[in-house]
C-alpha cells in the first residue's frame, strides 16, 4: 500500500511594518538614500535623472547615465 503523506499547511507571512511610499520625483538625497538598496551615489543618479514617469523607468535612465558616463571616461 503506498504511504500517502499529508499535506502541509503553508506558515504564514511574517507580519512586517507598513511600507511608506515616497514620490521619486519629489523625495530628497537623504531619503532615498535610506532605502534598502539605494546608496548616496544612486540616489544622487535618481535625483540627477528626474522626471519619471514610473518605477520602470529607473532602470532605464540609470544604465543610460552609466554607459554615457563610461564612454565620456573613454
């Protein structure tokens, strides 16, 4: 006879502390800084690259910035 196991019960989430939002076309150096993941030098490049339409485009602009930057550096 084959030995069902049962199944399991996923645990729950672990409850976390509301996340605050921030506008990234208004908030200043120090509080992206403060983001998990964003350093003074990204965040100077966020500021730097203003407007954004969306998150998507963060990406976007900051590796265009980056390979002008390579290239002007030659």
């Amino acid at each position: 006879m084959p030995n069902k196991a049962k199944p399991t019960t996923p645990k729950p989430a672990a409850i976390s502390a509301p996340v605050q939002l921030i506008d990234i076309n208004t908030a200043n150096e120090q509080e992206l800084s403060a983001l998990k993941g964003i350093g003074d030098v990204r965040a100077a490049n966020i500021i730097k690259n203003r407007p954004y339409k969306g998150k998507d485009e963060l990406g976007a602009k900051e590796n265009h910035s980056i390979r002008r930057l390579r290239r002007d550096q030659g």
